[in-house]
C-alpha cells in the first residue's frame, strides 16, 4: 500500500508542478518525441493518472482489504478515468475559440460618440464599442465637434488618441 501513496504522491507532485511552470514539462516530451499528438502524454494527464491510480490502488487495498492485484486494478481504472478526463479537459482548454485582439488600427472606419467637446486646436475624447468592448479615446478632429456628436475614426495617431470627423445623419 505504500508503494500506491508514493506513485500518488509522485502523481499529484507532478500536477501541482506542471501548473506552476506551465508547458516546462510538456518540451520534454516533445523533445523526446514520445507523444503520438493530441496531448495524451501531457504532464497534466500524466500526473492526474499516476496520482489516482496510486491513491485508488491505496484506497480500494484499505477500504476493501484486497491484495496488491486487486489495488492494481482499481487504481488502474480510477487513473484512466482521471487521466481521461483530464485529458478532455486540456484538449478543450487548448482548442478553446477566444476572441480577437483589441487593436487600435482596426478602428478606423469605426464610429464613435463625441463624450468630451473637441476643440478646434485641441483634443476631445471619444466612446466607441469595438469586439464588444466600451473603449475611450482622445480625440482630433479637423473642426470643433460638440458633446453627443456621431464621428467616424478615419485615423489613428497613437494607442490612446484618434483622429475623427463628424458625420452627417
């Protein structure tokens, strides 16, 4: 039975290890080109395996009094169920759709919402949604704009400042 606490012990010290350092572990595999792809050798699945099948083989020998065999088995199912879920769950994680970048370039041609005046020689700020987000911009603009006016973005002279014009509705 102690041969299991260790193999679980060892098991989860490798889970714990690959979520502090991330993919550290992962090169090594893929280095040794031992992964035949899809993430099955992860350091996750890995570690999630060896922890539940040590601590299942340990559990089922105490709990139901079998012999080594019998722990084997148990903490052989218990580690593919464990190690097959988290599997699934990596797999998801890295396919997983995010959402695009924020980049200020891709505002132009965006319209936006005059929040603080323009002055004719000065800057003004603007609100525009982009991918979703509320954004607010300083703002240029050829002539005075005033509060509440509907501009478009026809350039981008920094990450903070636009430059706007109004537009006719």
């Amino acid at each position: 039975m102690v041969g299991f606490l260790v193999i679980g012990a060892v098991g989860l010290g490798l889970l714990l290890v690959s979520l502090v350092l991330g993919e550290v572990l992962d090169g090594v595999f893929d280095a040794l080109d031992f992964d035949g792809g899809g993430g099955w050798l992860s350091s996750p699945v890995i570690g999630s395996f060896l922890a539940a099948f040590g601590f299942g083989g340990a559990l089922t020998m105490q709990g139901a009094g079998v012999g080594v065999t019998g722990g084997a088995l148990a903490g052989l199912g218990s580690g593919a169920a464990v190690g097959g879920l988290a599997l699934v769950l990596t797999r998801s994680l890295m396919n997983m759709r995010t959402d695009e970048s924020v980049r200020t370039t891709d505002l132009v041609g965006s319209r936006a919402t005059v929040i603080t005046p323009i002055p004719e020689d000065g800057y003004g700020e603007v609100s525009v949604s982009h991918l979703g987000q509320m954004l607010k911009y300083n703002a240029r603009a050829q002539d005075a704009v005033p509060f509440g006016t509907t501009v478009e973005i026809t350039a981008v002279i920094s990450s903070s400042a636009v430059v706007v014009e109004a537009v006719d509705e």
